[in-house]
C-alpha cells in the first residue's frame, strides 16, 4: 500500500489491498477473499459521521429495496454477493470490474476498474459499440423500473464493465419510483425539474447515449461536435440521436415514461429510419440510376451520338466548385423551426427541420439565419457563413 493510499478498515474474511474508488458515501476498495483468494470488489461506508447525514442507512435501505424488489440477478445489474457490518462499518462484497487497460482484474498498482467515463476519455465510442452498450444500459435500467424502482444516479461512472458486459451500478441512492422522490444525485445528470423519478433516470440515460455518440461531456447536449456528419449518415447512430434527444426533453411528460418506454421508442425509431431510408427520394434515385446504367450499357453508342449533337452549355466554374455541407442547429427551447434566407428548411417529405437537428446538404457560402417556435417571436441567428460555421445555436 503506498503512502498516500489510507490504512484499510477490517473486513471480515478479506483483505482490503487498494482503495480503487471514492464516493460522496464510501469507498471502493480492490479486496482478495482470504479463503479463496478470489478477488471482488468491496464498498465500505461508515457508520459514524459528523454532521447528521446517515449515508450508512440510506445504503442499508436502498440494498434492501433491491433484494426485496429484484427476485433474480440480471445481466446488466451489478451482483452483490453479500452485505455486512462491523462495528465501524457497513460493506458489501461486489463483482470486480475488467481493468481499465484490458484483460482480467489482477491485484497490481496499476489496476483500475473499466468504467464508462474512462473509456469515453479516450473519445466517442463506434455506431456499433454505442448500440451494444445502449441496449444493456437499457436493459438493466428496465429491470429496475419494472422492480418498482429508481436508481437516481445513472451516469458514466457508474457503468462498470464485467467480462466486457456493461453493469449499471451503485445502488446508494435507489429509491421506490413515485412522484415525491427527493431532488438527489449527480447534477449534470439530473432533469431540469427535479423530479428525480423513472423520467429522470430516462433523461440521464438519454445523455449517457450522448456522451458516447458525440465524446462530448454532458453539459454540452445537444451539440454534436465534429460527429455531426457521422451521426447524420450512419443509420445506428441517427437513430441514438433521436433516442437520445426524446430523452432528454426538457417537460418529463413529453419524454419516455421509463426505460421499456425508452426501447419501444427506440423499436419505433428503428422502423421509421428504415422506411425513410428505404423511400426516401435519394434512394429511389440511386436506383433509377442504376438501372439508367444498365440500360446506357446496352445503348451506349446511340447515347453518346445524341448527347455529341445537343450537348447543354457546360455550368460555370462556380456552380462546378459550390460546396454542400451538413450544419447543425441547436436551440432552447427545442422544437423550433429553421429559417434559412427567410424560409422554413423542408426534409424531403415536406415537414420542417426542428431543433436540434442537422441540415444536409446545404450550400456553403453565406446565409441569414432565424428560428421559429409557437408562441414566441421570430429569434434572428445573424448571417451565418456555413463554410466556416457548421454548428449554429440560439437561445430565447
């Protein structure tokens, strides 16, 4: 144990090698059972506290909620094999998390236990690992509101990898799911009322998605960085996107009730990508294009006389050289329609461009920018040139 590291409390049959964990209530320490030599992962809180908090008792109630509501383990949840006290102490023996750097835990100076937040230090994570890890955070969110409970506090760091499955966990501030549930947790995770139910729990939930699809820090929602253009063209992520955005709406009514609520949506917005992909007009041309290719092999002689004959004048330089570019934009409140040169900007089936979105395909070059929303007046942006400006953000 190094100098800096505190002296390890008595726990019985194990012993404490390294605290690899600080909380507002406890400590995580990296513990080798003494008969088996198996390594876990021990929370130790205690008893005794200046002041008159209770974190100690709040733990005890909140493990006894979850053995009493949860009947079964579930994949996604974080095991707890055993809870116990000492006389200075309350401490429960947990799973150990994968190291931080790969492979198995190991009882080294070195280890670090595999959360979330560390990997998302190193950036935004693939379409396809944001995908995996959203449908296990859900999954493991939904056992909990099924089970009549709210966790309170879902967010990065508490996302613990086991065995390379993602295990929502600590379970220090879990709660029955009612309206009159105490405004308490992580504050940037926390809904802008307060009201920390199943809504809260979906909102965090909804930026946690966001951290991993833009590698962006949850305060910066809903600005999507330099993965603008990604998320726009990648299907998975698109669809995180919108998830992500229902999620964190600012009214708890108009977002998903709880987390099966949250994967219906998301079963929803699935559906939706795939028929608005499937006939959008950009498809249907890529298609009659294609079979225009065909049909120019069979007949491509005749074609090419004919267009030697009539050939159009060619565009000018400029029009050769106008760039297209993809810019988001983002308002609050949300839901605002974007103005652009003095008109609504329309999706190909004809509905407006809400905030926040991403416009594709716009040409680059200067442009007057305002935003539209019911009820308030018109919120002009200023010229905007999108060559250099590809994120434009507005506020009432």
């Amino acid at each position: 144990m190094s100098l800096s590291q505190p002296a390890p409390p008595e726990i019985p049959d194990f012993d404490l090698l390294r605290q690899v964990g600080r909380g507002g209530f406890g400590d995580v320490w990296l513990a080798r059972n003494r008969a088996t030599g198996h390594l876990r992962a021990i929370k130790v809180i205690p008893l005794q506290r200046v002041g008159s908090a209770d974190p100690a008792g709040r733990e005890i109630t909140s493990l006894t909620r979850l053995e009493a509501n949860l009947h079964q383990k579930h994949p996604n949840l974080l095991d707890i094999h055993h809870v116990g006290r000492t006389e200075e102490h309350l401490f429960y023996v947990m799973d150990l998390a994968d190291d931080a750097a790969g492979g198995r835990p190991e009882a080294t100076e070195t280890y670090q236990p595999a959360t979330l937040e560390r990997r998302l230090a190193a950036g935004p994570l693939s379409a396809e690992e944001c995908w995996r890890l959203t449908e296990e955070l859900l999954a493991g969110l939904e056992a909990l509101h099924e089970a009549g409970m709210v966790h309170r506090d879902v967010k990065p760091a508490n996302c613990l990898f086991v065995g390379g499955t993602l295990k929502l966990a600590d379970f220090g501030l879990l709660t029955e799911a009612h309206g009159a549930v105490s405004r308490i947790g992580t504050e940037t995770y926390m809904p802008p009322d307060g009201r920390m139910d199943t809504h809260a729990d979906v909102y965090a939930a909804g930026l946690v998605i966001f951290e991993m699809l833009t590698g962006l820090p949850a305060r910066r929602f809903p600005t999507l960085g330099n993965r603008a253009e990604t998320i726009r063209t990648d299907r998975q992520m698109a669809i995180l996107n919108r998830l992500a955005l229902a999620a964190c709406q600012r009214e708890p009514e108009q977002r998903p009730a709880d987390a099966e609520a949250m994967e219906r949506l998301l079963d929803e917005l699935i559906h939706d990508v795939q028929r608005s992909w499937t006939h959008s007009p950009t498809l249907r041309l890529i298609v009659l294009g294609t079979a225009l290719v065909l049909f120019a092999v069979l007949v491509g002689t005749l074609l090419d006389a004919a267009r030697n004959t009539r050939r159009p004048s060619p565009p000018s330089a400029v029009e050769n050289q106008a760039e297209r570019v993809a810019v988001s934009f983002i308002t609050e409140p949300f839901e605002a329609q974007i103005l652009i040169d003095g008109r609504a900007v329309l999706k190909p089936d004809g509905s407006p461009y809400r905030t926040p979105d991403t416009v594709p395909d716009l040409p680059a070059g200067q442009h007057e920018v305002a935003f539209r929303l019911e009820g308030k007046p018109d919120l002009p942006a200023g010229r905007i040139d999108f060559s250099i400006t590809r994120e434009v953000e507005a506020k009432w």
